[in-house]
C-alpha cells in the first residue's frame, strides 16, 4: 500500500515509545457550539450563584441596621463595582437567553437540528442588550 | 477538453498520485512500565483516500509492533476503532487523511471516560453495562399471532429508525462532558438504545424503561452540549434522541 518509493522497503528499526516525549495531557476536546454555549452557561451560572449570595447578605442587613445597610450599599457604589455590573448583567442576559435556547431545545424537535444557528441567535441578542445596557449605565456610573 | 484530460489519466495511472508524508501523534500508555500516557511521533506515507487506519496499520505493520489498538471490520459497521482524532471522537475506518489539516500533525488517542487499558484500547464494560441496564431487546406481551410476524406500519417503523443505526462504538457516549466527570451517568448510546425500543409499536415495556432512565443518573443528566450528536459515526441525531426521551418520561409513556 505504501514505501513503493525509495527503495527502503526495509521496515525501520523499532524504537522504544521513549522517542519524542512530549507533555502527558490529552487535547482538550474540540466540540462545537454546543459544547462552548455549555461551558459558558455554566461559568455565568455559578458566577451568578456566588453574586445573589453575597447579594442577600447585604439585603439582609436591613434587617440588623438600616446603618450597616446603606455603609455597605456605599461600599457598592464606585466606579470598579460599576464595571463589575456590566459583567454582572452581561452573565445574567446570556444565562437567559441561553436558558430559553436550552428549554426550547428539550421541548421542540426543530430546535435540536438547529442548536448552533440558535447559539448565534443568542448571542445577536445579548450582544443587543449589552449595546443598550452598557452606555447608558456607564454614564450613570461615571457621572457622580 | 474532458476527453483529452481523461486520456493521459488514464493511460499513467501510475504517476498520478504519489504518498505524502504525514506524521501522526499517537497517546501511547503500557500499564506495565509507565505511570502516565506519552506521546509518540511516527512518519507514515499516506495517499488522500487512506484512513486513520491505514495510518496506524502502518504504525504497527512496519514501524513499532508494540502498538495497541483495536479494529475488525474496518468498514465503520463494528464499532471497535472510536477514537479521538484531533480532538474529536471519530472512527479510525472512517476518517479520511484528505479530510483532515496534514500541515499539522494529527493527534490520536484513546476515547475518554472509560478506563484506560493500553494505547488507543479503553475497558469498554461500564460503557456496556449501562447498555445493558435499559434491557435494549424486544419485549413483547402477546406472543405474535401464530403464523405471523407482529405487524408494524411504515410510520410507526419509521418513529424509531434514526436509533437502529446505532453500532455501539462509544464515540457519542465518550464525546460526552457529562460522562467525563460523572462515570454513572447512563450516556448517550445507552439511551439511544433505549429509544429505539422505547418508541417501537411491538415493544410493551416502553414505561419500565423510562422508569429506569428517570433517575438521578439517567435522561436528566443531559446537558444538550450536542458532542454525541457530532461525535456519531453513523449520523444519529443523539441528543434529539435523548429530548425525545425526556418528554416521554414526562409524559409517562412513549
């Protein structure tokens, strides 16, 4: 089937399985669209979780003091916190929107033939949201 | 202008195509002298329609004898050769060397989440004991009329088809995130199973199966990440398959 050329029809010595060692990972699997929104779903979710328990923290201590409350709420309200509810909003838009995606991909057949043209609908419309969100909080933001 | 190109084609067939090199990166492990698996680096001569395969029937038939992995039909029937090429479960038998990036090398290894046993061979039972636990055979109530086959129409033959062409090779199964991480999840090929029987019109046990797959390792483990649907070797739409499943333990019937 092959080494017809050349000649050295002689099979080369065989060499130890020492040859070429390279670093002993496997490749990370290449899955599509499918696997990537997953991924991303999951980093927004658990990203999300750790926010709303921080989150109902600080609203509970309205009901230690209204002073502990509104120090903390303070606390909140500069400009590297107001980059972070960019990111913040940004998760929570893509979890929706994704979640919507994975909820019609359970209950509607179509939807299972059409995951990745979905995926890229998912993100038109977080990309969409973020275009309306972000200026209009950053200039509240940056403005006081 | 077609008969005069045919004409010299034709006639040296043998200058027409010449082999490539092509190196090819193999995960090699030996439980007997290693801890960890290596990569190795083997140089075949491949033409555009030779496989994965023949690359590593090369490999084995005049380079290193030692190497493990395993094939029988060699025609993508059996099922024996899934393993992950660049990154993607494909069978060995069905991939083609035209189809792939030869600039880079091609990496091989083993199919994950079953038990690594030598090279590019894995410990397949988990993966068949979980097809074996959604009792993937026909199970019928009445016997069939004396005389008769049990009578079946095109549509109702035609709701299960895309889940008889399954050929148990794990690519879908071992595609799966979800498996990786959590061995006791039934899998995707254990459920496609399932499916085909769950939704034939002669099965009658179509509700202990679904009892067996709503379990806390069963349908509703499935995070639709769609790998096993592109991982299959026989164009199943796997993950279709598994909603279908879930909206019928749902409903409580097929």
């Amino acid at each position: 089937m092959t080494v017809e050329s050349g000649g050295a029809v002689k099979a080369p010595p065989i060499e130890t399985p020492k040859r070429g060692l390279r670093a002993p990972a496997g490749t990370l699997y290449r899955g599509t669209e499918g696997m990537w929104s997953w991924v991303l779903h999951r980093i927004t979710g658990t990203a999300i979780y750790f926010f709303l328990l921080v989150h109902i923290l600080d609203t509970a201590l309205i009901r230690v003091s209204p002073e502990a409350y509104n120090a903390v709420i303070s606390a909140y309200q500069t400009e590297i916190m107001g980059l972070g509810e960019v990111a913040l909003v940004g998760a929570i838009v893509f979890h929706a929107f994704n979640g919507l995606r994975i909820i019609l991909i359970d209950f509607w057949g179509w939807a299972t033939q059409h995951h990745r043209l979905m995926f890229w609908i998912v993100v038109g419309l977080w990309v969409v949201t973020m275009l309306a969100f972000t200026p209009r909080h950053l200039i509240n933001v940056f403005s006081h | 202008m077609t008969l005069t190109q045919e004409a010299p084609a034709a006639g040296g067939a043998e200058e027409a195509v010449e082999p490539f090199p092509v190196t090819i990166i193999v995960r090699r492990f030996d439980p007997e002298t290693m801890e960890e698996p290596v990569w190795q680096d083997f140089d075949v001569q491949m033409y555009p329609t030779d496989r994965i395969l023949d690359a590593l029937h090369q490999i084995k038939w005049e380079q290193d004898g030692t190497l493990a992995f395993r094939r029988s039909c060699a025609h993508g029937i059996c099922g024996s050769d899934a393993m992950r090429i660049n990154g993607r479960n494909r069978l060995a038998c069905k991939t083609l060397i035209k189809d792939l990036d030869i600039s880079q090398p091609i990496y091989v290894e083993a199919i994950k989440g079953l038990p690594l046993e030598k090279d590019l061979i894995v410990d397949m039972e988990p993966f068949f004991e979980s097809f074996r636990e959604v009792q993937p055979f026909l199970q019928a109530s009445k016997p069939a009329e004396k005389g008769k086959e049990r009578v079946q129409s095109v549509a109702e033959r035609a709701r299960f088809d895309d889940t008889t062409k399954c050929i148990l090779c794990a690519a879908c199964t071992s595609s799966c995130p979800v498996f990786w991480t959590d061995g006791q999840y039934f899998g995707p090929a254990a459920i496609v199973n399932a499916h085909r029987f769950i939704f034939d019109s002669r099965d009658d046990q179509a509700e202990v199966r679904l009892d067996i797959l709503n379990d806390q390792e069963g349908v509703w483990r499935c995070r639709t990440t769609f790998n096993c649907t592109e991982a299959c070797p026989r164009g199943i739409q796997v993950t279709k398959a598994i909603a279908e499943v879930k909206q019928a333990v749902l409903r409580g019937r097929a």
